[in-house]
C-alpha cells in the first residue's frame, strides 16, 4: 500500500526521533519490509533514521520479532563496547516509541518500527569489489562469534521451520499439487529439477538432528545487502536485517552469503549464461568466515560448507518457485514472472557449483 509524506511523518512522530522531520523516502531493496529512510535537522545538524513497516503476514509475531531484536541488539552493544567499539554504529539502535514501547501499531493494523541510520556506509546488491565481499564475510562470522553466548532459548522462533529444508520441500510439493494458478504445466523443469535433489534436502536436516553439526545462534539471511560497509574504513561495520536471529546452523549463514554474493550474476538475472558461482569469491568468502568465526567452526562444518552453499541455493530457488506456484504472496515481485526468474537463477547456481564440486571442496579443505 502506498504511503503519502504525511501519513508516515505522522508514524514517525509516535517514536522519540529528535529534530524537525524534513523528508521520507523509500530506501534500500529487501524482498520483505517496507523500509523508509527519514531525515530530520536540528540546526545545522541532519539525522537520519530508518522507519520499517514490518512484514507481519511473514512475520506473525511482530512483538516476539522484537523482543528478539532488542535482546540481540543490546548484547551486542554491550560486547561491542567492551571490545572498545562504538556501539551506534557497529549495532543496530532500536528507537522506542515516545510511549516506551519497541513498535507502534498504526490504526490500519500495520506494525512499524524505526532504527538509527548507519551513518557513513553502504549496503550493496551485487559484489562491485572483491575486497567487500571479505569483508562482509569476517562480519557475520564475527556476528556468529559474538553471539556464541546469547542465550539461544530466550530467542522467539520468528519463522518456524525456516531452514527447514525438508519442510521447504514439502511446503514446495503441496504448491505444485494444489497448483492454485495453474502455473505447474509451465514450470515442469524447474520442478524435476528439485525432485531430482529431494534427497539432498534432507543432509542438513539430519546433522543438526543427530548432533553432528551444533546448533548456535545464527542469523539465517546473511545476503550481501544486510551488511553495512563502513564508507570509510571499508570493514562490514554493522550487521543489519535480524528479524530472523535464531537458533540455525553455521552453514545457512555462510551457504546464504555464497548464493547471493558469489553469483556472477544478479538474483533475478534473466540471462542465465551470466550465472555462475564465482570461485575466487567462493574462496575470499571461506577464508573471511572463517576468520571472523575464530576458531569457532568444528571441523565438520568446514567439510560441510560447499553442502551448506549449495543447499541453501537449492532451497532459496525452492522458495521462489513454490511463491510463483502459489501467486506470489510472500517475496515482493517488480514484474510478472520475478519469482521465476529468481528461481531460475537459483538452480542455474546450484548446476554449476555440482560441476565444480572437488574445486570447491579443495578451497575449503585448506581450513580444516
Ligand atoms: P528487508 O527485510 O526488507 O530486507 P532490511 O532491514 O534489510 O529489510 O532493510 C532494507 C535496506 O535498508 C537494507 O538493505 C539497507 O540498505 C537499509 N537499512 C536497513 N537498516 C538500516 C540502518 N539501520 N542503517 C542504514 N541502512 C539501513
Ligand atoms: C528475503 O529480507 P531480505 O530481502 O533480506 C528472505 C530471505 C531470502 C532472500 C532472497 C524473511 O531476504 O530468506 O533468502 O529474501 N527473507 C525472509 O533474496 O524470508
Ligand atoms: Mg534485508
């Protein structure tokens, strides 16, 4: 729904923003949130603020959301300042509202929340230089790292299943026999493609269970765009977007990096021949997670990272393809057949790291 100035300068003035509000205007490229970016000025001064309309038919919980974000957020500032960081730039700020309260509910029913803007960075939708990519990748390793203690059963499961990718696979199945828009006739490749894998949905799955990889706290959509890099210095100074902080495996934070950012081509690229998964990127990104985890990772989770990659690349692909089957009601799309091509992309990635399956092992043997 659109939005004119006034409506969201007047949600914005239920929270404790300082200043006088001058501007508001979408801001950024996530597929979930409605995400605003507002400048007030108090003198000279301009502050910056993000407003969020959260995503509450994805989310149905938007109260546990952000008793998950604050608890989050505060312990990591709390480390952050430890470790002599500045902890308004390096975590996100949650603004009350003037009511105290961590989202206001507007009078239509939608849910809002508001952040300090990251002053001095930039997020970026595709990889423009090798050297940020590294560096989002120590990032949310470090992310991981520094969570290690977070109490994980404190945390709201905001998504069940989420990573679930056996659920995933069923949830798909179901949308391809309901075929609700008839769009399964079209599609038959794009499914036989993710049959011929159900069997690999189930690795992860079954680790997690039997123990085999540990559970941690991790954050479970870690693509290039939820990191801020710092304008400056060119470190991934924030991690941002922890709507889905919770308990998950070490290899869906670094299989979700390596499908977005170390495509050669664009999430939605049409032109499959531009896909593939980049091996020098494959590699910069290991060895960045790697350093930013400490230490932390066992050795059966190195081994398992190309698995963690491509399953995740699989399942995101699944995803989309079962949002096309079921007339795209949860990815925002910008034209017709969006959630197709995503998909299409996503297996043509899944495709070419099978075919380059030992290279990428060998990458990783190196951290064992
Ligand atoms: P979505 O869940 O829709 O992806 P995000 O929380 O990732 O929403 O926000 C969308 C975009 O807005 C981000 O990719 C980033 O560019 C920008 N953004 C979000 N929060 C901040 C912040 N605190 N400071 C600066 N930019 C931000
Ligand atoms: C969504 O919110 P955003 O745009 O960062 C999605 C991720 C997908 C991603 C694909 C809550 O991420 O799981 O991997 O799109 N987030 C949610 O681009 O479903
Ligand atoms: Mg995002």
């Amino acid at each position: 729904m659109e939005r004119d100035k006034t409506e969201l300068f007047q949600i914005a003035e239920k929270f404790q923003v300082e200043g006088v509000k001058k501007s508001v205007v979408p801001h950024g490229s996530g597929h979930i949130n409605d995400t605003f970016l507002l400048t007030c000025h108090e003198g000279e001064e301009e502050k910056h603020y993000i407003l969020q309309r959260m995503n509450h038919e994805v989310f149905k919980d938007p109260k546990g959301l952000m008793e998950n974000v604050v608890g989050v957020t505060t312990f990591l500032q709390k480390k952050i300042r430890e470790n002599g960081g500045d902890s308004q730039r390096e975590a996100l700020n949650v603004i009350p509202t003037r009511l105290g309260e961590f989202y206001y509910v507007h009078e239509d029913g939608t849910y809002w929340r508001m952040y300090l803007f990251v002053e001095d960075s930039v997020s970026y939708d595709a990889v423009e230089r090798k050297e940020d990519f590294y560096e989002s990748a120590v990032a949310f390793g470090h992310f991981q790292k520094l969570l290690e203690e977070y109490p994980a059963a404190s945390l709201h499961e905001t998504i069940p299943n989420f990573h679930n990718t056996i659920d995933r696979l069923a949830k798909f199945k179901a949308a391809v026999e309901k075929d609700i828009c008839g769009r399964a006739e079209g599609v038959q490749d794009e499914i036989r493609f993710v049959m011929d894998r159900a069997d690999d949905c189930h690795i992860l799955c079954d680790m997690l269970a039997s123990g085999e990889v540990p559970l941690r706290v991790t954050h479970n959509d870690t693509k290039l765009n939820n990191i801020m890099i710092d304008n400056q210095t060119g470190k991934g100074i924030c991690v941002i977007d922890l709507d889905t902080v919770m308990p998950g495996s070490a290899l869906y934070d670094y299989g979700d990096s390596i499908r977005f950012g170390a495509n050669t081509g664009a999430e939605d690229e049409k032109d499959l021949t531009k896909i593939s998964c980049d091996l020098e990127l494959f590699a910069l990104y290991t060895k960045g997670f790697t350093e930013g985890c400490e230490g932390s990772l066992t050795e059966k989770e190195i081994k398992m990272l190309p698995m963690g990659a491509k399953l995740m690349t699989l399942e995101c692909g699944m995803r989309f393809l079962t949002d096309y089957l079921e007339g795209d009601v949860y990815f925002k799309i910008h034209r017709p057949e969006h959630n197709l091509d995503r998909c299409r992309t996503q297996f043509a990635m899944v495709k070419d790291m099978e075919d380059k399956w030992e290279k990428m092992q060998s990458i990783v043997e190196q951290y064992l």
